[in-house]
C-alpha cells in the first residue's frame, strides 16, 4: 500500500496578501464585467456617489446637446447646455454638503465641462454659421471665412481643455486667501460657454432684429477663448456681500427677469451673459483695489517689525555685549 494521503492544510490569508501573490498581468477585477469603483473599501455608500451621479446627468445634457446640434435644432441645444450648467453648479455643492470629495469626482467634472462646456458650444457655434440662413435672417458665412471660423471654434475648445486640464492638476487655493473667495483667474469654463454663445441667443431671440457679422463673431469666440486661460480677474459669486439697501432692488430685478423669460427666454440669456462681460473692468479694478490693500498692509507690517529691529541694535550698541548681526539676536531685548 502507498503512503497515507494527507489533507492540505488550511491557510487563511487577508486581502492584502491576496493582492500581493498575484502575477502582474493578474487583476484584481479579472473576473469582474464592469470597471471597479476607486474605492479602498468593499462597499460603497450611497452618498458617496451622489455628486459622481449628478456629474453624469450634466455629462448626459451635454452628449444630448450635440446630439440636438446635429439635427439643426439650435434652441432644444441651448436648452441642454443650460441644464448642464445647473447640474455642474449643483455637483461640486452636493459634494462638499455630504463630504465625499475624491479625485474620481473631480476628474469626472473636469470631462463633463469640457463636453458640455468646451466641445458642445463649438460644435453648435460651428452649425450655426454654416447653415443656409432663410431670407431675411442672418447672412450666410461666405466660404472665404469658413477657415477662420473653424480656427476660431478650435481654439475655443483647445482653451477650455487647457483651462481644464491646469486647474485639475493645480493645488487647492488657501482657504484664507481673499482673492480665491472673489475672484476666478480668467473666466470659468461654464460662464465661458454661456458668453460665447451670446451670438446664437442675440439670433434665436425675436426680439432682437440684430445679428453680428460673420468676422465679428470669429474675432469674439477668439476673445473668450483668450479670456479662459488669461490671468484676468473674473468676479465669483460664491461669497459675494451686498449693501442691505440694495437687496431689494435685487428681488425686483430678478422678478423682472423671470417675467421676462415667460415672454423671450433667449433674451434673458442675453443679458445675463451680456452683464457678466460688462463685469470684467469692474473685477479687475476691485482685484486692483484689493491687492493694493493688502500691500498696504504689509508694508506696514514690515515697518512695524522694521522699526522694532532698529530698536533692539540700537539698545545692544549701547551696551555693547552682542554683535549687530548673527544668530541668537533678540529684537527688542536690552
């Protein structure tokens, strides 16, 4: 007879182990049909996906706004990419109520702003000029700035993916910083969208009987284009504070507005994003102010400091135990 069969022993080995004896080609979601959520744990809460779901919907408004674009209907196109911005508004909020930020989530945002945002607008900028305009509407763009139109479009989204792409990848902005409470650096890539798309409202609006040239239009996505990845100081309404005096004509203005969306919803967009333009000079002359300011207040720091240096060598001069220089000086000590 041969030898007794033995049973195998039984080894209990943790997750990490388990990860660690597989061969590299060798994954953990190998077995798995869908993609794994970036997790470090085996389930994933609800909440924690809320924000991530919200950005989805956005994502979905700008797919469905080329799509829109695609059959020629400019007004259903405007309508998703101004749903998207809401849905982008209400991501970032959603995120920072439940406190489940990640880095999945703001990768994920920064994609949805550049197809809603960045390649939605263009592509319906693109459309617009190039359909056959009915008698007695907009000019149909002549083939002969057909080229400079496409270069205008192009470098509007290649604007909005490098604005994109530099803020992803940038360190977060102090929380004391006084300037990133007030101010963006150039112009945010939603507000971008709604700007540059001043000329499709100025002309879906019935009660606007203008429309830009084909040239002016070229020339102006190229300023908004430049606008997003400038250094210009942009207002943020985040945490803007009005006079108390002023909170009621604000509720009669915005009364107004709505009033007027029930009757022209295009030219409503239109002074919306035209009086965000119109607040450029301001922002820039408020920045101004502001680190005029603060600069004012550090000089004044450092002459405070200053002259309490000079104090202090002038009272060791005197007694002449310690040099006017080197380490272990102790300002204002005798």
């Amino acid at each position: 007879m041969g030898p007794p069969l033995r049973a195998a022993p039984f080894v209990c080995t943790t997750r990490e182990e388990r990860v660690k004896s597989r061969t590299p080609g060798q994954s953990e979601q190998s077995h798995s049909v869908f993609l794994k959520f970036p997790t470090r744990h085996d389930t994933v809460p609800l909440r924690a996906i809320v924000p991530n779901m919200i950005t989805s919907v956005a994502l979905a408004c700008g797919l469905a706004s080329l799509h829109f674009v695609l059959q020629g209907r400019y007004e259903n196109a405007l309508i998703a990419i101004g749903l998207s911005a809401v849905f982008d508004a209400l991501d970032g909020r959603a995120a920072r109520l439940m406190r489940v930020t990640s880095e999945f989530g703001a990768v994920l945002d920064s994609l949805s702003d550049f197809v809603s945002f960045g390649v939605a607008p263009a592509v319906l900028l693109y459309q617009w000029m190039l359909q056959d305009s009915q008698p007695g509407t907009r000019p149909t763009l002549p083939h002969a700035y057909e080229p400079l139109f496409m270069m205008s479009v192009l470098t509007f989204a290649m604007c909005s993916a490098m604005r994109l792409a530099r803020f992803t990848s940038a360190k977060p902005a102090k929380k004391n910083s006084p300037f990133a409470a007030r101010f963006f650096v150039g112009m945010p890539t939603p507000a971008a969208a709604g700007a540059v798309l001043l000329p499709v409202l100025i002309d879906v609006s019935p009660s606007i009987k203008w429309q830009m040239p084909p040239v002016a239009v070229a020339i102006y996505i190229f300023f908004i284009g430049a606008l997003m990845v400038s250094r210009v100081p942009m207002f943020s309404f985040k945490k803007i504070r009005l006079h108390p005096r002023a909170v009621v004509p604000l509720f009669i203005g915005i009364g107004l507005l709505v009033f007027l969306g029930f009757k022209d919803k295009w030219l409503v967009g239109v002074i919306l994003a035209g009086g965000y333009l119109l607040t450029l000079p301001l922002a820039w002359w408020s920045h101004a102010k502001l680190k005029a300011q603060f600069a004012g207040q550090a000089d004044q720091d450092g002459g405070d400091s200053g002259g309490a240096e000079h104090g202090g060598n002038q009272q060791n001069d005197e007694g002449g135990k310690r040099p006017k220089s080197g380490r272990g000086l102790k300002i204002g000590r005798g």
